[in-house]
C-alpha cells in the first residue's frame, strides 16, 4: 500500500498521506514522493487544483521521530540537503513553483512538518476535531520554517506555539483566520470536492497570478540561508540527540545547553 495516494478525477489531483498508523508522521520515502508529487501536478495538463489531506482520521503528525533516532544512533549527522523543508528533496509545494491553488483537508494532528504543509495550501478546511501544533522544542529541534512562519499566523499565536508547544483547535484558528471554515467530519471530502469544483469555474492564469503575487518575498532566499546557518548545528547537537532518545525511551531529557 502506498504511503501517499495520488489521483487525478477530473481537473482536480487527490493527494492522500496514507501512514494512518503513525498519523500519517512523514518518511524519507514520504519526502521523495511528495517532492516529485508536486512537480507531477503543476506540470501536468489536466489537474488544475489540488486537494490534500490525510487518510485514517488524520492529517499528519509531522515528521516521524523514531526515524530521525534511527539515523542518529547509526551516527549520520544532519545535512540541510536533507532538510524536509528547504533541502534538496521538499514537501511543500512552494519548493516547487506550484502556481496552481491547493486545498487542504485537515483532521485530527496537524503537526510540525505536517502544519508547515496546512500553511503552504491556500484554502483550508478543518473539522472541529483539527489540533494545530508545533512540537520540534520537545526534541530539541528548530522549527525550521520559523523565519516563515509571521507571514501565515499572527506573532504571538507563533510564539505560543514555537516556544511553549501550545496547541490551537481549530475553532480558534477559524477566529484567527489561518483556516478557512470547519466542516463537519463526514463531509470534508465533499466540502474539499465542492470547492475545487468551484474554483475550476474561475481563470485559470488570473489565480496562478495572483498566487504568485501574494506569495512574492524577495527575502525567501535570505531568510533560508540564515535558518540553515541557525538551525544545522542544534540539530546536529548533544542535546538534540538527548531529546530524541528520551522520546524513544519514553524519559524526560537531561538538558547540557551544548
């Protein structure tokens, strides 16, 4: 069975993350497809929209924890090539040049590399089971887009959940703006269907131009080469080592600020 479906129906591609056992958390594997998912879509001539989202009652929980602590006991030290994010090989579709809109169909966890794609969609739809968090400090980790992250979600929501792992509903998110309408479960497929359906309707050129124009930053690229610089050496440190093994091993972390 294949970790992510990918099905054109019509003018509109389903991408389904489909590892409902570990709530969709992403893989290498997972990173590799979903990197050449999104240059099959913009490029393709049929699918016009996109509609993402997550099979067994979630979206995705970010990335998967216990492959990160496969790779550190076997001693392979991080490199940003492999960033999931800004690496060779990225998830979201703005690594992409995607022009064309996507959708989100959010449930359940939405989480670290998981809430990073949620933002890089253009509309989102959540059911009020929806949970919103960032969870990269617990492991010691930078959350990598954080250089990005103001120009989706209001300062002090960040900060909150950067800093102290708070974790957002959905109704609160709607309040705030960063998801478009909650949808009741059963009829989020529907919700996400209609909405496509509808935006085949409109030109096609005028809204991948005017994707383009709101996602315009003429500093993206400085602000990446400033998070590789931070962010390499803590994930590459002691302590996030420390971090990962005691998620392993179901303990508190013992903090060496080194």
């Amino acid at each position: 069975m294949a970790k992510i479906e990918y099905e054109i129906r019509g003018q509109v591609a389903y991408i389904t993350l489909n590892r409902p056992e570990v709530r969709n958390a992403l893989d290498r594997e997972m990173v590799g497809t979903l990197h050449e998912l999104w240059q099959e879509f913009q490029s393709s001539g049929s699918a016009r929209v996109a509609v993402l989202t997550g099979a067994g009652g979630h979206f995705c929980a970010g990335y998967d924890v216990k492959a990160i602590n496969s790779r550190q006991d076997a001693g392979i030290p991080f490199e940003w090539s492999r960033s999931s994010m800004f690496g060779d090989k990225r998830i979201g579709p703005d690594g992409h040049g995607v022009t064309k809109p996507i959708i989100a169909a959010l449930d359940g966890s939405v989480n670290g590399a998981g809430f990073w794609l949620a933002l890089q969609s253009d509309i989102r739809l959540a059911t009020d089971r929806a949970r919103f968090g960032l969870g990269e400090a617990r492991f010691g980790f930078p959350v990598e887009f954080a250089a990005l992250i103001s120009n989706y979600v209001p300062r002090a929501v960040a900060m909150e959940m950067l800093f102290a792992l708070k974790v957002y509903d959905a109704r609160r998110f709607h309040e705030l703006g960063i998801i478009n309408e909650i949808v009741d479960g059963e009829h989020l497929m529907e919700k996400a269907r209609d909405t496509a359906e509808a935006l085949l309707e409109r030109g096609p050129l005028a809204i991948m131009a005017m994707k383009e124009l709101i996602n315009f930053d003429p500093n993206y690229k400085e602000k990446i080469r400033f998070t590789a610089e931070k962010v390499v050496p803590v994930v590459n440190s002691e302590d996030t080592k420390e971090a990962v093994r005691a998620f392993v091993e179901k303990r508190k972390p013992e903090w060496k600020l080194r």
